[in-house]
C-alpha cells in the first residue's frame, strides 16, 4: 500500500508537475507518456472513481477517474482503455490510459509498464511516431472526426491483418495518422473526442464554482477560455479578480474571444457602477463590429450611470449603421432624464448623411411619444 502511495505521487511530480508539453518515458521502466499544457495546477490529493455509461453495447459501464485537490476540485480525470482494434475479422488489444483536463481538453496519455504501441509487422513506435500521435490527438479539429471507420482503407482493398501487417490505407487519410497505424491512431483520437469529453465536462460543470473557474481562466491556453465563458452562467457570486479576467479578453487581440466574452456576462453584472465603468473602458479597445454588443451588453443594466451616457451620446456623429442603432436604443430611455443626451441627439438630427438624420429623427419622435 505504501508503494502504492509513493507511485502515485511521483506520478503527479514527475508527470503533471510541469504545466507544458512533458514527455517522460522510462519513469518506470519500460512506461511511455506524453502530456500537453494542463488547465490548471496538477496537485491532486485523491482519486475518485466515476461510473460511467460508454454507449458501446453489453459492455458499457467503465470508470472515469477524477483527480481531486485537497480542496475537493477536480484537476484532471483519466480513463483506462482496453479495446479491441478490429477489422476484416481481425483484432489487436489497445491497452492506454487517456487523459483529459478539467475542461475535456486532452491532456496526454499513458502505456502501461512494458507495453507499447505498434504499427504494421507489429513495429514498435519510435519516439518520432508517438510524438507524431500525441499531436495529432491534441487537435480537436483534425480531419479524422469526419472519416468513419470503413472509409480508412480504400475500396476493394484485399483482406489483411488490421496493423499486423501492411495493409492499404486511403491516401486521404494517411495525412491524418500514424503511418502503418491507421485503426490505432483513429480509435484513440475518437476515444479522446467521443463520449468521454462529454462526461469529463459534465464532471467538472457539476462542481464548477467562482474558484474553479477562475483558476479555469488562468490556463495559458485559449480553449479552456472559451470553454470557461461559455460557463460563466453557472457561477453564482463571481469575484471581482474573475470579472476583471474576463474583461481582459475584450480587446482586438481575438475577434472571437472578445465576442463570446461579451456574450457570458450575465445582465446582473451591469446592474454595478464599477462594472459598468469597467465595461465601457473597453469600448476603444474592441473591433469595430463588436462596438454594438458591447454598448447593447451595457444597456442591459436598467441605470445606467450617467458619466458613460453622457460619453456615448457625444460619440453619436462618428457612428453608423448597427453602432448607430445599438447606441440610439441604449439613449432613447434617458434622454428625458438628461437634456444632454437629447440636445446630442438633435444635432444628431441635422447630419449630412441621410440615413444617419433620419435615425436621429426617429428617435427624437419616440422621445416625445414618452413625455
């Protein structure tokens, strides 16, 4: 038992103790493991069994494994795979343990002590060809999500041993895996993308809190970003050092960061002055195309405070088109309020662009409608 404790904990050292891309073979002998970038900080304390359902017939039930810190948040999970890679009748055991970070990003894999993986003529991988297959599993958009199983191998091909032997392989596909490990090299990444993705992140939403996410948005890497935003909706409380982390994303750095991280900031948070201020401050920082989100996120809040009005109502003559529209809706309601607003607007009305004076107008009439 206590070498036990000891293996496992020279495991966390040794593997998940580097944030970055880590290959550390021979940690015990004959053992092979590559690892990319973790999500957050690996110093987990305790593993936990999940049951889960793998949807593959008789056979279903399997176990997730949840790596656990001392605070009881998850930090990364990892499976043990045992599957048959068949075809034409003919199978060879893939014997892995896969993992993935919190977010059901792939995290790396395993091989179990003194076994490896093979190609054609049972050949073993060499160091090239593993770190070839740990690239190709840490692309989540790689063309083998498309290809089914029977199209790895051309039409008519004749019948073969599956990787024991050379078999023909779809030119189409050869760029995509492993040469000589078509089937191994399929099976792994669907394994990584497949179900087990889904029930990793489920896991994590499930405990998902201000802490977690907040140290979810620290990750050097930009998937777990979008992954965390599209989850900010589940946090109750957010803290002050959270909302400024997603701020930071709203900028011209990334259109699609910025747009999704306006997109996750819940209404209640514009009800607070600080925020609202805090929100507008990125206005000249974000793509021109982002500019009506933004203002249309701010007009969320039903008080909007008067300094940001006041500023964007000045801005008016330089606008156009959506910004146009999405600032004169934002202004319509306090225009009665502060005369300001509205004497911006009548100049507004009086642009020597058609369109514009006639957005103007238009609102000027909805103005009065409300006195």
């Amino acid at each position: 038992m206590g070498k036990c404790i000891l293996n496992l904990i020279l495991l966390g050292l040794l593997v998940f103790g580097n944030g970055w891309t880590l290959h550390a073979q021979n940690i015990y002998q004959g053992t092979i493991k590559y690892f990319n970038t973790a999500t957050i900080l690996q110093d987990y304390s305790h593993i936990v069994p999940i049951p889960v359902d793998t949807g593959s017939g008789v056979l279903s039930k399997d176990t997730l494994f949840q790596l656990v810190s001392k605070v009881d948040k998850p930090v990364s999970y990892y499976r043990k795979i045992v599957k048959e890679i068949c075809f034409d009748g003919s199978c060879r055991v893939l014997k892995v343990n896969l993992y993935w970070n919190v977010t059901g990003r792939y995290l790396g894999f395993e091989l179990p002590p003194q076994e490896f993986l093979s190609k054609a003529e049972h050949k073993p991988f060499v160091s090239q060809e593993y770190e070839q297959l740990h690239a190709i599993l840490a692309d989540s958009l790689s063309a083998l999500g498309t290809y089914r199983y029977e199209q790895l191998i051309p039409k008519q091909a004749p019948i073969s041993l599956v990787d024991g032997v050379t078999r023909p392989t779809s030119i189409d596909v050869l760029q995509h895996v492993v040469k000589g490990a078509v089937f191994t090299t399929y099976s792994m990444w669907h394994l990584v993308y497949g179900q087990m993705q889904r029930d990793v992140e489920e896991a994590t939403a499930s405990t998902l809190d201000a802490v977690l996410l907040a140290d979810i948005m620290q990750s050097p890497v930009p998937w777990d970003w979008m992954w965390g935003l599209d989850r900010v909706y589940l946090v109750v409380d957010a803290p002050d050092a959270l909302k400024q982390r997603i701020l930071s994303f709203i900028s011209k750095d990334s259109f699609g960061l910025a747009s999704k991280a306006i997109a996750s900031i819940p209404d209640q948070w514009c009800v607070d002055v600080d925020f609202q201020q805090a929100l507008w401050s990125r206005f000249d920082k974000v793509p021109f195309a982002l500019k009506p989100s933004l203002i249309q996120k701010l007009s969320k809040s039903q008080s909007l405070d008067k300094s940001i009005l006041l500023a964007l109502s000045e801005q008016l003559s330089g606008f156009n088109g959506a910004l146009l529209d999405a600032a004169l809706t934002c202004l319509q309601k306090y225009a009665t309020i502060y005369p300001e607003i509205k004497l911006n607007i009548v100049a507004l009305a009086k642009h020597n662009n058609p369109y514009i004076a006639k957005q103007a107008q238009k609102i000027l009439q909805e103005i009065d409608k409300r006195k």
